[in-house]
C-alpha cells in the first residue's frame, strides 16, 4: 500500500470500514477502496488505471479487513469528474462482485464522458484506453446521477453523501464519508492548490470550467458541508484536511477572502442558527413571552 498508507487505516470508532488509497494510471491520481468489514460492500473512488494493480491493493485490504475477497459486493464507483484520467479502468471494475455496481457521476459531466476518447488523445496517454473495442461503459445504462447532498443507499453499513461542486468541470463533485471523516475533493480541492480551470489549446475540455464557479462550490457547498477537521483526500497529490487548507492554501485566499477569517464553519453555523432561534422565540427582544 503507498501513498495511501499515511490513512489506509483510517476507520471511524465503529470500525465501519477499512480504506485504502494508492496513486494508478498514467496521472497518478488518487483510487480510493473503502470497504465495509460487516457486509463487504465495496465504494471506489476515481479508478485512474492500473486494473492490476486495483485487483491487487483490493485483495491486502480484504486480508487487513476479514473479509473474503468472495463476498466483495460492488456498491458504486463515485466519480469525481468527467476527466479521462481518473476513470480509465471504471468499465473493468463493475464486474467485480456481483456485477450489480453504478457508477454515480453528475450528469452535467456526461457530455465529457462521451469525450473521453478524444480527451486521452490530448492529455497523451490514447494507447492506456480500453483494448478490444470495449471502449468506456455507456454512462446512461451504467450509471446515474445525484442531487445535491443526497446520500447513497444499498452501500452496506456506509454513508455516503453526494456533493455537486461545479467548477473544474460542470458536473464536478465531491463525496463525503462522515463516518469515516473523509471527503474525497476531486480537483475542486488539492493541497495548496484547486483544480485547473483554463484548457487553452485542449479542445475536449476547453470552455468547461469556472474559476468564478469553483470559488461559489467550495464557499456555499464544501465549506458548509463538511467539517474542517476532515481529512482531504484530492483527486492528485498529498492528504491534507479543510482546516488546514483554509489556514494554509494561498490559492483559496485569492479565490475568496472568507477564508482569511476561516475558524470552523460548523461552529459559525450554529451560531446562526441559534440568532435565528432566539429571533423566533423572542422578535421583539424584550424577553416577553407575547
């Protein structure tokens, strides 16, 4: 286990699941393995290539977590966007287990999806595509999409929660796994950085993002979403965590100046809610119960 290592570990106090996360494909990118030690559902995050080596980091953590590499039950394989390099093996995987998986992508993304070949052929790595003519699952059949903050179902003794966080791409999302503490940023979020907005000269992806639209994502719906002491995991690079990002990542400080004064969300929220209370409960603030 590699990069991941640093939290393959990383269980709630439930010990709901054991998680792995290791770099594959020809990008790198982060693949995420979480898998519930009571039912063996299974959730993969991003697989970015190297079906091997997926299979293979899938067999250690079914060993470190008891569970019979037999009872594996693909649950779904979250996307995070509809970038090529992040799921050149997702066709593959959905015949693990009892070939019953989805794959959950937003739908403002599809339409990159259908370009998925033309985006490899840009970004250089065209000869790591499907061999045979299997080309990439037909998204419509083998897949669907969320709304936003909805949480997955049929995942065993898992939660996870769907977030549409536009930006990098239309349909960019992120997925949060609560019990877990994780949050799986795609590009919307990296350590010292946020994804690429500009594609100048690549036509399959030219046109598609927003810097302004990723600022709004990560300000109205990551921020408000998710806890800042979650641990990050981006679609490329080191973990890092929300808290740490907001205090340290220059790139969130030039998109947004919330996040100079950034101290915990949650607890701001709660603020809120109790003005609003207290608003309700005595509008005129003279104490008086009429």
């Amino acid at each position: 286990m590699s990069l991941a290592n640093q939290s393959a570990k990383t269980n709630n106090v439930k010990n709901v699941a054991a998680v792995s996360i290791f770099p594959t494909g020809p990008a790198s990118c982060n693949c995420v393995l979480v898998l519930d030690r009571e039912t063996g559902h299974l959730v993969i995050v991003n697989p970015g290539g190297d079906f091997s080596n997926i299979i293979a980091e899938l067999k250690t953590l079914c060993i470190e977590a008891g569970v019979g590499l037999n009872k594996v039950r693909l649950a779904y394989i979250l996307i995070t966007q509809a970038h090529t390099q992040l799921f050149l093996t997702a066709g593959k995987m959905l015949a693990i287990g009892n070939g019953a998986g989805k794959i959950i992508l937003h739908k403002d993304d599809w339409f990159l999806w259908e370009r998925a070949e033309l985006q490899a052929q840009e970004l250089d790595f065209a000869e790591l595509l499907p061999e045979d003519g299997e080309g990439f699952p037909i998204i419509e059949k083998t897949g669907r999409s969320f709304e936003q903050g909805e949480e997955l179902i049929d995942c065993g003794n898992l939660s996870v929660i769907c977030l549409h966080t536009p930006g990098v791409s239309p349909g960019s999302a992120c997925y949060y796994f609560p019990q877990l503490e994780l949050v799986c940023t795609g590009t919307t979020l990296l350590s010292h950085a946020v994804g690429r907005t500009t594609w100048t000269g690549i036509q399959s992806l030219e046109g598609t993002s927003s810097a302004r639209t990723l600022r709004r994502s990560i300000d109205e719906v990551l921020l408000a979403s998710v806890p800042g002491d979650t641990r990050v995991i981006p679609a490329f690079g080191p973990l890092t965590s929300l808290r740490h990002e907001a205090q340290k990542n220059a790139h969130l400080q030039k998109l947004s100046s919330r996040w100079g004064s950034y101290d915990d969300t949650q607890e701001l929220k709660n603020i809120q809610q109790a003005r609003a209370k207290k608003l309700r409960d005595d509008p005129f603030g003279d104490g008086l119960p009429f």
